[in-house]
C-alpha cells in the first residue's frame, strides 16, 4: 500500500546501513534480515537490498509470505548501486552485501553507507579476518561503524567478551550487545520469517539478541 508523505516538505533520505564482511559465513544475511525486520516492527520504513549474487536474503523473502512489514530489492550492479541514496519513499535502507572484500559492488555500497554493521564470530580467526575488513574496507571509507558478534556459543559468553575486549584495544568499535547462535536462526530462515516471528525452542533468547541489537545501533544513531 503507497504510504503517505507530506507534499509541502522534501522526503529526508534514507539512512543506508551496509552489513559487511570480507568472510563467509560470518551471519551477514541473518544480521541484515532480522534488523530489517526489527525495525519494520518498530515502524520505519523499511528496504532490504540484496546485493549478494548468491541471492540469499532473497531466497528467505521468496519463502515468506511477503508480508513482513518491509521491502526488499536485488541489485548487484556497482553502479546502479552507487546511486542507493536517491533512494525515496524509506526511513532505512538495509543493505546485505557478499563475501568479497574486493568487489566493485562492495565498494560502492561502503562508500554510500551512512553506518556499518560489521558481524563477526568471536573466535581469534575470525576476528583477525575482520580486523582485516575493518583496515582496507572500512577505515579508509570514514563511515562510521560497529562490529557485532555473532554465532557466539551460548555455554562461553566470555569468549564474546574476550572478543568484544580485544577490540577496544585496537580501536575498533563493538555493540555491547551480540548474538548468540541458535539452531533457531537456521529453522526460521527456513521457514521464511524473521526471527521474530519464529516460535520454538530458545526462539525467546533468538528474538531478544536482536532486538537488543536493533535498539542499541539506534541509540548510536542518536547520539
Ligand atoms: N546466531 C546464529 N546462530 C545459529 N546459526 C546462525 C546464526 N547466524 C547465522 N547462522 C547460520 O549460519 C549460516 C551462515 O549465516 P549467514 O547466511 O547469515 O552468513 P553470511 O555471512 O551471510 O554468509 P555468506 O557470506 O555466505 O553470505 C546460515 O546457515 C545461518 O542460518
Ligand atoms: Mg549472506
């Protein structure tokens, strides 16, 4: 349904927050659906981007019934990208993005972002990958950003701790919040809803990780 907009005021634009990292794996996708979702709930005005070749975020909406309170959109093209914050019509444009660092399209989706999400596993090798991301992608883009740590085993929290300290110590940005992993996440993907709409065992923990997640990124916001 066209929503309305007040004629006698330009549309701001939209807030562009890009989910990124150089590694598979990691939980982009499922960080960029439920955040959408989140904050489709929360009533902002809601895209997803697809600009993964391998379609993912899209497979998860096509297994919906599409109504879930947000749009999504596949571009792959570096240039077409280029132009996301001409966007109109959105509060938020969430942008889930491939696995590959080095990709034109990347490149552009970083550069047009007003806020990363960087989601990551704690253990050390994936950190040090992430550090990586962070060094050739993200500092010399200036955008503001903020690791989140995902798929972190619910039996050794500290493990995130450790993560989210090691971090600070070199400068790197973390929410205080982070996911913990869930069989959860799979099954509601497969099921083609976010996680908010999941129902089943530790769906309640599931939910709240991203809840949590979507409210402090939007206090950063704020500030
Ligand atoms: N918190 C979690 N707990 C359990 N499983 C998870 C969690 N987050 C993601 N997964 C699962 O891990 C796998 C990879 O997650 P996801 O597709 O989100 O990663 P990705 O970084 O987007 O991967 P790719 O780089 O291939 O696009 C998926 O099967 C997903 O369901
Ligand atoms: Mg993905």
């Amino acid at each position: 349904m066209p929503k309305k907009v007040a004629t006698n005021s330009p549309s701001p634009t939209a807030k562009i927050i890009a989910i990124i990292n150089g590694k598979g794996g990691v939980g982009k996708t499922t960080t960029a659906f439920n955040l959408a979702a989140a904050w489709a709930e929360q009533k902002h005005r809601t895209l997803l981007v697809d600009t993964d070749p391998q379609g993912s975020a899209s497979w998860w909406f096509e297994r919906s019934n599409k109504t879930l309170g947000f749009d999504i959109a596949s571009e792959t093209d570096a240039k077409l990208l280029t132009r996301l914050p001409k966007i109109e019509g959105y509060d938020l444009v969430v942008v889930d993005t491939p696995p590959a660092l080095r990709s034109e399209a990347l490149a552009a989706v970083v550069n047009t972002a007003n806020y990363l999400v960087l989601p990551t596993p704690p253990a050390p090798m994936d950190l040090a990958a992430l550090v990586e991301t962070v060094r050739e992608a993200v500092i010399p883009a200036g955008v503001p950003h903020r690791v989140l740590l995902t798929r972190v085993d619910a039996r050794s929290i500290n493990e995130a701790l450790e993560a989210q300290n090691t971090l600070m110590e070199q400068g790197i940005p973390a929410c205080h919040a982070f996911i913990r992993a869930y069989k959860a996440h799979e099954r509601a993907a497969l099921d083609g809803v976010p996680i908010s709409q999941w129902r089943g065992k530790n769906a309640k923990e599931a939910q709240a990780d991203y809840r949590r997640v979507a409210d402090e990124l939007q206090r950063d916001w704020r500030k």
